[in-house]
C-alpha cells in the first residue's frame, strides 16, 4: 500500500483524499487549523452557529461526480435557493428579488429593464454555448505545458474569440440598458473577488451557471454539514487528521521529496505528496523557489481579502431572507477602487447570509445568526487592521439602517475576522479570500500547475491551481490530480 500526505484539509484536499483511500493509498491529512475544512469551516458560539465561509454552491453535480467515484450516494440534502438572492441598492428601500424564472426576474424589473427576459436569454444562451464548448476541453482537462493549453483552445468555436478580449462588464452593458441589471449580472464577478471592469468575459459563464444551468444551492443544515460527512466517510476508511500541524518545511533528494517538516521539527515522511496549501505560495514560502518569491506573488493578481462578520441576534429580522446583496450607488467607483485601497471603504458593499431563515438548529428560539462577508483589500495594500472594529460598527450600523431593524442593541454574540486573521487561520496568502485571480494569464496552463515543477512526487489541489476557485472548481481540481497521480505515479 502505497503512503500519501496532503496538506491541508479544504474540500480540494478532502475530496482528493475520498479518491485516493477509494484506490487504496494509505493517506493522511496534516491540517494547520483545529478544525477541517479550509475556507469553509465552521464557528460555534453562545448557542449559534455559522458557516464561516461558502455559504451556498453551483454545479452541485460536481458534488454528485465524486461520491459516485467512491461508490456512494451524496450524503448531503440539498436545497434550491429560490429567489438566489437578493439585492438591496443605496437610496432604494425595496430589495430587487433575482429570479431564475425570467419572466419573474422581467417582472421585478419591469420599471427600468423593457423585454428584460428575452434580452437575459439571449445573453444565457451564448454564456452556455461558451460553457458547455469550453467545459471539457480547459475546465476538466490536465495540460502538459502551455503549447497544449493554447492547442486545446485553438479548437473552441472562433464565435467565442470576442469573449477573450472583453470585460463582464462590456458584455453585460452590451446587452442591457439598466445600471441595476447591469450590476446583478456582473455581482459574480465581485464577490468572487475580481472587479467586473478587468474580469475577462468568459467568466460569464457563471451567470449560465447560477441562472440556468444548476443554481444555486445550499446544503440543509449548514454548509459544513458537507465537511462532516466526508469526516466520517474518511475515518471509516482510515484516514487519519493531524490538527494544528503547519508545514514549513521540506527535504528532498534525487529530485524527490522525501519528507515534510512542520513548526515543531516534527518530520512527516511519503511516497507522495499532495498540497492543498496555496498552489503559488507553497512553492514561494515553503519550497523556497525563486519564482514565487515575495516580490513576485505580490505582483500576481489576487482575489479580494475577506472581511466577515458573524453576529448573533436576539429577535428576527423580517427583510433578511437567506441570501442578500447589500449595494452602494457607485459601482464603477467602488470596483475600481477596493482592490487597491490602504483605508477602509466609506460605504462598503457587502454580503449577508441567515441560515437561521432555513435551519432552526443554528440560533436559539427567536434569534437569528446573521454573517456578513465585505470583500476588502488584502494585505499587500492594508496591512494594517487594528481599525476592523470600526469598519464593522460602519457595516453594522448600514444594515440596521436598510433592514429597519436595530441590529447594534440586539446583539448576543460578535465576532469579527479581517484579512489578517484569515491569513494566520488558513495561510491565506496576504489574506486572499479565493487565491489567484481569473486573469487570462492566470487560467489553464497559465496557473500553477497541479503537478511540481522539481519534484516528481508532488502535486497539488485546491484554488490557485487548475481550474480555478470555487467549491465546484477544487472538486474538478481533486479528480484532475488523481487522473495525474495514476498517470504519472501509478495506481496500487
């Protein structure tokens, strides 16, 4: 039986983890938190409890693909959001309800937005035909090297070529009149961390994703519900979890790595290895490789840092529902500026989820619990976060203003993490809530490779390698590593 490690226990590492125990490694997982499941972890406090991270997902069947690749059955409800969301615009006291079912959607936005659900279809329409032209031969494919890479593209439909060379943003302006519609339809984009005014257009796949193709779903029960039930999967199979276990270091010889070093000194020796660490910082800061020194990620484009708020509350909020977007009314502004800012925004634009809407379980009788997640710059541009008190008062005080409700006297419970309690948490580079970016020089064979440049016994999972961010995405990347691992290292 062949020994594997992987560092780190997001879902890239645990479901890589259910793939190899399934093909008979003896694996174990080296966690640096006291608790698994990277970015979508879990807090408990005073009675409520939260989903720290994801509170919902697209593509559930990714989800689907990799139980059925361990013989086993989703062991997770799930439920449809339906409204997805929605969205509360500064100066408007009516939230705009976001509808999968475009005549409903054409309907909430009747006053500004004329024949709004065949201008949708069509903008769908060609976002899918991109989709479902792209999915196989860049999303769920391994690359050698870039030349390939550029090969596989070289076969997509010419239709698509104008995709590569625009924004979101010129796409959707393009093809509605309406500011409002304009942001709903560009909202992805944002809150994945990227500005809609530099994200490349193909990224509105995720739009015929989120509308038409899957949805959006939520896991009954809480998000991390989905972190437990693979817990237990892996420890009938023998998977054993080492907790607060960082790796900082390595040692190798002919080319391969023999062992891992953590904080203690302790030593950690394989056959194989496999990070779920950041797939650029891992090489930066442990393997110590030149290429991605400090100066050189800094340069590279990173998705926002998390801001996030977790607020127990006597009483129930009427206006909240599951999922809320709550907007300024300078989009183009606010974008252009978040990424680089070394203060905190004025009038920040941000997220709430209540899973207390859905699940009673979460808060005591009569309570909600209320998460708020405000995409803000990273560490590069504000080192500095000794003011987050002030900045989620600021939050705070805006959300009772919008939801009628007197959130701030109403408190049970508070906690508040800034961009540098989530780089210590899960070695976030810089705070980095979503890892690389989805530049056109950061996708494909353009992100770091899920498999080691020096050592033949190393690859990788996660966000910042192939494809890309998401939970749907590092649930591919587990089963692209696999594929590579059985290639490259050969099955049991």
């Amino acid at each position: 039986m062949k020994n594997a490690i992987i560092i780190g226990s997001g879902l890239g590492g645990l479901s890589t983890a259910l793939r190899l125990s399934k093909k008979g490694y003896k694996v174990t997982i080296l966690e640096k938190h006291s608790t698994a499941g990277g970015r979508l972890n879990i807090l408990e406090m005073d009675g409520f409890r939260f989903d720290m991270g994801p509170s919902f997902m697209s593509m559930t069947y990714e989800l689907d693909e990799l139980f059925e690749s361990i013989g086993l059955k989703t062991p997770v409800e799930l439920e449809e959001l339906d409204p997805l969301y929605q969205v509360f615009f500064e100066g408007k006291d009516k939230p705009r309800l976001i509808w999968k079912d475009l005549k409903k959607l054409e309907k909430e936005f009747a006053d500004v937005e004329p024949d709004l659900a065949a201008k949708a279809d069509r903008y769908l329409t060609r976002a899918g035909q991109f989709f479902h032209d792209t999915e196989d031969k860049v999303v769920r494919a391994n690359f050698e090297n870039k030349l390939e890479y550029i090969l596989k593209l070289s076969s997509v439909p010419l239709k698509h070529l104008p995709y590569l060379f625009k924004t979101i943003w010129g796409e959707v302006e393009k093809n509605f009149k309406s500011e409002e519609v304009r942001i709903i339809f560009s909202l992805v984009a944002f809150f994945l961390g990227a500005t809609p005014f530099k994200t490349p257009a193909i990224y509105s796949l995720l739009n015929y994703t989120e509308m038409r193709h899957n949805g959006y779903w939520k896991v009954k029960g809480g998000m991390y519900r989905l972190v437990e039930e693979i817990l237990k999967i892996l420890k009938e199979w023998n998977v054993e979890i080492v907790y607060n276990t960082e790796i900082v270091g390595v040692n190798n010889s002919n080319g391969r790595l023999t062992e891992l070093v953590d904080q203690n000194g302790k030593t950690w020796t394989a056959e194989l290895f496999i990070s779920n660490s950041d797939a650029a910082a891992f090489r930066g800061k442990v393997l110590k490789r030149n290429k991605f020194n400090e100066e050189k990620l800094d340069k590279m484009h990173w998705t926002l840092a998390p801001f996030t708020i977790y607020l127990g509350v006597k009483g129930k909020v009427d206006r909240l529902n599951h999922h809320n977007y709550f907007l300024g009314s300078n989009f183009r502004g606010y974008a252009d500026t978040i990424f680089t800012s070394s203060i905190n925004p004025q009038k920040p634009y941000f997220y709430v989820n209540v899973l207390s809407k859905s699940d009673s379980t979460c808060a005591p009788e009569g309570c909600e619990n209320i998460y708020i997640l405000c995409p803000v710059p990273d560490l590069r541009y504000k080192k500095d976060w000794s003011d987050k008190e002030e900045l989620a008062n600021n939050i705070i005080s805006d959300l009772s203003k919008r939801v009628n409700f007197n959130i701030e006297k109403n408190i049970i419970t508070k906690k508040i993490l800034a961009p540098d309690d989530w780089s210590k948490m899960l070695n976030l580079y810089k705070g980095s809530g979503l890892g690389l970016a989805h530049d056109i020089n950061q996708v494909g064979a353009f992100r770091p490779k899920n498999k080691d440049e020096e050592f033949s016994n190393l690859y990788y999972v996660g966000a910042s390698t192939t494809p890309g961010t998401g939970l749907p995405m590092v649930i591919i990347s587990s089963k692209l590593v696999t594929e590579r691992i059985e290639n490259e290292f050969g099955s049991i």
